[in-house]
C-alpha cells in the first residue's frame, strides 16, 4: 500500500507509474463520456438545461485533469488519441512512460472486459 504522504515529487521525465490517487482518478474516468472533457459552450449550456444532461465537472487540479482526460480519451479509443492531447498530457508534468503505462492498462482492461461479455 502507498503512504499517505508520498515522497517529494521526482521529475516528470523521471516518473514510471503513477500514485494510488492517479490510478482512481483513471478508474473513475472509466465511465466518464467523452463530452466531459469538451469545452462548455454556450449551445452545450442550452442542450443540457433542455435535456437535462449533467455535466462531470473538471478537476481543480489541472495536472490531474490532464490525467482524467488522457484517461476518458484511452477508455474510448485505446491507442488512437490525438497527438495534441498527448502533447497536452506531457506538458501537464507526466512522462512518455506514464503514457504508455496508462494506454496499456486501459487497452487491457478494454479487451479483458470484452472477453468477459463474451
């Protein structure tokens, strides 16, 4: 089990996995849809209030909004995720290894959860 109070920060260039509070925030945004993660115009505002759709609110953490959405984006669609976001994931302080890391997970959690509709 990871402490309560991790150790200081290693660099990002330096991360290999992720914390026990980024692993739930990539579990959670397992049933996120993918328009949580798309701007809130104000044509969205209207279809929602007719409708009466909820919105999942960002994160106030902005380096783990960045994650939730790397996460939303891998649970629908694997691998194929837009280089910007990537680009956008890396800039929030993870590392090209924490990348491939969560799209493998995801990936296999995908096909395992396929083979058991089967």
């Amino acid at each position: 089990m990871e402490p309560l109070f991790p150790p200081a920060r290693v660099r990002s260039s330096e991360a290999r996995t992720f914390t026990q509070r980024e692993w739930v925030i990539v579990s959670l945004a397992r049933t996120d849809s993918r328009g949580s993660i798309q701007p809130d115009t104000r044509m969205a505002r209207i279809f929602r209030t007719i409708f009466g759709i909820k919105r999942e609110n960002p994160l106030s953490d902005n380096r783990l909004e960045a994650l939730r959405r790397m996460a939303v984006l891998s649970w629908h669609d694997g691998y194929n995720v837009a280089p910007s976001e990537i680009l956008a994931f890396l800039e929030a302080g993870y590392s090209e290894r924490q990348y491939e890391l969560l799209a493998e997970r995801i990936v296999a959690a995908r096909a395992d959860r396929r083979g058991k509709n089967r």
